[in-house]
C-alpha cells in the first residue's frame, strides 16, 4: 500500500513538474515581449523627451525674440516720436531762416538803394563840379570820387604863395564856382583839409610848424566861402593834416608839389543817408 502511495505521489511529482516547466517557458516569453515592448516605449519616450526639449529650446528662442521685436517697435514709435518732434522744429527752424534770409535781403537791398541813390547824388554833384572847373589845368585842379565820397583837391600854386596862407585872387575865382556848386546841394556837408609836404617850415614864420599851416590855409579857405561866396559855415569844418597824409614822395620837388594841396571833402549828411534808407522802405518793389 505504501508503495502505491509512494509511486502516486513520484507520478503526482512527475506530473506537477512538467507543467511548472511549460507555465515557466510562456511566462518567460511574455516577459521578453513585455521587456521588449518596455524597451521600445523606452526609447519612444526619449525620443519625446528630446523632442519636448527642442521644442521647448526654440518655444524660448521665439519667445525672446518676440520680446525684441516688441521693444524694436517701441522704440520705432518712440523715435517716430521724436522724429516728428525734431521735424516739427527742423520746419519751425527753417521757417525762422527764411524769415532771417528775408530781413536781411530787405536790408541788404534798402542798402544797395541808399548807395545806388548817394552815388547818383555824387555823380551829379561830380558832373557839375567838372562844369564849372573844367577849364583849369589837371595839376591844379582834380575831382574825384573815393568809396563814396566826392574830393576836390586843388594845390597850393593854385591857392596860396610859398609859406602863405593868404588866398590869392585866382583861387578866388576858382572857390567861389565850388561855392555855386555845393550851394546848390544842401544835403552835403564839406570838410576842408590842408595838406603840406614835409619841408620844416622856417623859423621866422608867424606859425609853429606844418600842423599850423595846415590848419591856417583850411580856416583861410573856409573864410573865403564863407564871407565872399555866402557858404553857411554850419556845413564846413576846417582841418588840417600837416604833411601826414602825402598823395607822392616827399623825396622829389614835384612830389612835394603834389602834397602841398587843400582838399575840400564832400559828403552827405547822415542823417540824409538815412532818409534814404527810410524812402527805400517806402519802395513798394521792396514791400
């Protein structure tokens, strides 16, 4: 009986232990497909990882350069501001030139009118002066105009004797055809100049030196247009240069000749030249 038991329980044994074999092997292999398909959603989840991480490297990326862009268009509008603000006062500065430019063609052109006028003036006052006087030898006599003003220079052979200041009687004659002349020209004032060269002049003359020669024959000069030929004496003045304002050298007797000579110097009030400028506004070309 313990026999049949014992070879019961060997087969039961037996028996037991094939199936364990069998359930081992197909466990075995689910295993295998199971670590297979882990190792599979394994490598499928870094994939994605990766990918997530890309994608978040360049989610980045664009969110800064979004950023940028959004500070490149604040400051685009914000000097589209000050682009406007320093249009506004380019325009505003341009428009104050122009206004500048104008005022000054204005004036430069009431200028040139004054001059254009004085120098008419002058002309015509030259053109009567060579009308009375033409007559006289050049070397006595020279008419000229200099920056604006009218010379009458005449010289002292024509005036005065040696060391004199006396004028002679032909001077006179010659004074008193200026004296018709600027008598009719009202709107002048005159200065009368002597001049000498540079000879000392003697001891035993009734003057110091050459600065009171000079100024002697001016006051002789003045004198004359003013007692004989009726000039007002509030339009003349009376100088003298002494021998510091030569036309030629001192160094030859002809040259000394050329500087010993009274100039009469014609020039128009200032306040009159003025009054040119006002009549030039009153231009309506220039309004």
């Amino acid at each position: 009986m313990k026999k049949i038991l014992l070879l019961g329980a060997a087969g039961a044994l037996i028996l037991s232990s094939c199936v364990s074999s069998k359930k081992y092997g197909e466990l075995e292999a689910k295993q295998k497909e199971t670590q297979d398909l882990l190792d599979s959603a394994t490598v499928k989840l870094n994939s994605c990882l990766e990918d997530k991480a890309t994608a978040d490297a360049e989610l980045a990326s664009l969110r800064k350069q979004n950023e940028m862009l959004r500070a490149n268009n604040q400051e685009l509008i914000n000097n589209m501001g000050n682009l406007t603000t320093l249009t506004t006062k380019g325009a505003e500065n341009l428009e104050k030139s122009l206004e500048s430019l104008k005022e000054k063609d204005l004036t430069i052109r009431k200028l040139q009118d004054a001059v254009t006028r004085r120098d008419s003036i002058n002309l015509a006052l030259v053109q009567s002066l060579k009308g009375v006087l033409g007559n006289l030898d050049d070397e006595d006599i020279n008419i000229s105009v200099e920056k604006g003003v009218v010379y009458v220079s005449i010289s002292d052979k024509l005036l005065f004797s040696s060391g004199s200041t006396t004028v002679s009687n032909r001077a006179k004659e010659v004074l008193g055809k200026v004296a018709t002349v600027v008598k009719n020209k009202p709107d002048f004032e005159f200065m009368v100049e002597g001049h000498t060269d540079d000879v000392p002049v003697k001891s035993t003359a009734p003057f110091k030196d050459n600065w009171d020669l000079s100024v002697l024959r001016a006051t002789s000069v003045v004198r004359i247009l003013q007692d004989e030929f009726g000039v007002s004496p509030a339009r003349m003045t009376a100088a003298g240069r002494s021998q510091y304002a030569p036309v030629a050298s001192n160094d030859s007797r002809e040259g000394k000749s050329k500087n010993r000579r009274t100039r009469i110097v014609v020039l128009p009030k200032i306040d009159q030249f003025y009054s040119m400028i006002e009549e030039g506004l009153k231009d309506p070309d220039i309004n």
